[in-house]
C-alpha cells in the first residue's frame, strides 16, 4: 500500500474543502460588492475593514439562528435533503486539473485529486444528484410552495442537462478524450473557446440554470412561491442550500476554464508551474464575475418561457454545434485549415437561429 499516494490524496482533498468553504464564503462577499458598484450602491461595508468580516459575521448568525422543522414534515428527509444537495458540490472538482505536476518534497505531485479517463461523464452525473436533494427538500416540507419549488427544478434541470451534456461534446471531439487533463492539455495552442464559441455560450446559458442563478432562478421566485424549495428552513440547514450554489457556481465556471479557456494554462506555464493554479483562479474569478453582471441585469424570465427557451432554442443549437463540430473534423483530417469553419459555420447559424426567433417572438405578440 502506497501510504505517501493515500497521504496525498487526504491531503489535496483537505486543501480543496477548505479552499471551497472559504470561497463560497467570499464569493457571497464578491457578489455582494459587485452588485453595488453595478447598481451605484455601497454594499457591505460594516463589518471589518471595507465590509471583509461581513461572511464572518453572517456565518456566526446563520450558526446561532433557531432551526425550525414544521411539525407535519417527513423529518427524517427534512434534513438530509440539504446535506444530499451540498456533497455534489464539493465533489464535482476532484476531476479539475489545477495544474502541471509539481515535485516536493522528493514526491511528484499531481494538481488535481485524481486524473480519470471518463471525468466528463463524472461531472456530468455527479451534477445530476443534486436534483434530488432540492425535489427531496421541497416534498418533505409539506409546504405547497416548496413542493412547486421542487417540481419546477426538476424540470429545469432534465431540460437544460441535454443542452449542457451537448456542449461537453465539442471539446471532447476537438481532443478525443474524455478526461479534463487531456482536454486541458490540448488546448496549448489555441483555447477552445475560439473554436467552439457556440458551445461556450450554451454551456454557460445552461450552468446558469443548473445553479438556478437569475434569471433561470424560478425555483426559488419569491414573487410566486414565498422562497421555492428552501421555504421551511433555516439556521444550517438553509446555509447548507446557499452553500450548494455558490460552490457549484465555482466548480461549473472552473470547469468551463478546463473546457474552454485553456484550464490552467497560460504565459510561462511550462516554465514556471506554480502559476497553473493562479491562472485558473483569475479565469474562475472573471467567469463568476460574467454570471454576477447577468443578475444584475436581467430580469427573471416566465417559467414557461425559461422552458420553451431550453428546448425549441438553446437545445437546438447545441445539437447543430456538435454536427458542425463532427463534420469539421472530418474535414480538418484532410485540410487542417478547414478546422476552422467550425467557429464560422456555427456562429452563423446561432445568428441566423436567433433571428427567426426573435421575429417569431415579434409575430406572436403582435
């Protein structure tokens, strides 16, 4: 038995938990400050020096406030339904590679927790789970409004996993592997955002509503359903349900680094290795940014239209994206140029899809 490899292994799983519980921490805090400065306002500034200690704080009050479980629910599933929706979370990024390996301590060290040939298919039912915790949490309340809470993500997240499943597609075509460490070290010459722009977009359109971020945050509409499935809790057991989505928002714009935008690669990465981790940290950093600035600015959406958008548009154009993608490829073994229609050819056609779509939008209201 390989006790160092074992050492290792507890060892960067550690690093990553902590890492996670303090960026869903932080990120609050990042997306508080960013809200305000899009909206000219403060935002947090009290506790702490410039509003820093205000997770500490809010952590100190969600750990005192009182736990309350309505008194006709199923209790028993009450409360593992949160701990059933934040597990997924953490363990989505044991594929993510967060750089080349490193030598310490006589040991060559992997960035990453594990490196498996099939880390797409991994992310992708791993991410699947956490359905079940918020249908779970929403049934077991015995509460009208967290039952449709439930029933509706449910539904959001079968539609919008077929348009996320097809934009895992072209990456894993342009390098012919399913692990993020191969489709991360494909990238050194161009990033795949360059030749998959079309499925970057999708990807980021459907994580959106995977994570039930606005405007696809019909879940929890407090408009319509008070607050959606998390209706009944508090103290912890909410915490829990807010820690799930903001550390799905870091594992889903870091694996969109890994499959677009070059994961950690960048200047000086095969000279200096120690920058593969600062690297994806700024990328991450800018991609959760992009998913702050959409809810500052959009609305939320009709559920029936978030619905109709998820499957006559968004589904549509993913599946165009990979025949497009296949077909340059094929082409790209004869003319190595022809690679390059890919971008062209899909960007066109979501040009042209959006634009029958908008004047069918047009036609219908009039």
């Amino acid at each position: 038995m390989n006790y160092a490899l074992i050492l290792q292994w507890v060892v960067k799983s550690l690093i990553l938990i902590f890492s996670l519980v303090g960026g869903f921490a932080y990120l609050t805090f990042y997306e508080r400050k960013a809200l305000a400065r899009i909206q000219v306002r403060i935002g947090p500034n009290r506790a702490g020096p410039g509003g820093w200690l205000q997770p500490v704080a809010d952590g100190i009050k969600l750990i005192f406030k009182e736990e309350l479980i309505p008194a006709k629910s199923d209790k028993l599933i009450f409360i593992l339904a949160p701990i059933v929706t934040v597990l997924p979370a953490f363990v989505i990024l044991a594929v993510v590679p967060f750089g080349t390996n490193l030598q310490l301590f006589r040991q060559q060290i992997s960035l990453s927790i594990t490196d498996i040939n099939v880390g797409v298919l991994y992310i992708m039912a791993v991410t699947s789970i956490s359905v079940y915790g918020i249908v779970l949490a929403g049934w077991s309340s015995n509460n009208k409004y967290a039952m449709m809470g439930g029933i509706r993500s449910s539904a959001q997240m079968i539609s919008y996993e077929l348009a996320l499943g097809l934009a895992f597609i072209g990456p894993i075509l342009l390098s012919g592997s399913l692990s993020l460490a191969d489709i991360v070290a494909d990238q050194k010459g161009v990033w795949y955002v360059f030749l998959q722009p079309v499925g970057a977009f999708v990807y980021w359109i459907a994580t959106l509503a995977e994570v039930n971020r606005a405007p696809f945050d019909m879940p929890e509409a407090e408009q319509e359903l008070t607050a959606g499935y998390h209706t009944e809790y508090s103290g912890m057991k909410f915490a829990l349900f807010f820690m799930a989505e903001y550390v799905k928002m870091i594992a889903v714009s870091a694996i969109a680094a890994c499959l677009f935008f070059g994961g950690y690669r960048g200047p000086l990465i095969d000279r200096f290795t120690w920058l593969g981790p600062i690297y994806l940290f700024i990328k991450v950093a800018l991609l959760l940014f992009g998913m702050i600035w959409v809810r500052a600015t959009l609305p939320r959406i009709r559920y029936d239209r978030l619905m109709a958008f998820g499957w006559k548009l968004l589904f549509p154009i993913a599946l165009i994206n990979v025949f497009v993608t296949a077909i340059g490829i094929v082409l790209g073994e004869v003319n190595p140029g022809a690679i390059w229609s890919i971008p062209i050819v899909t960007a066109l056609i979501f040009l042209l899809v959006v634009y029958l779509a908008r004047n069918a939008i047009a036609g219908g209201n009039k």
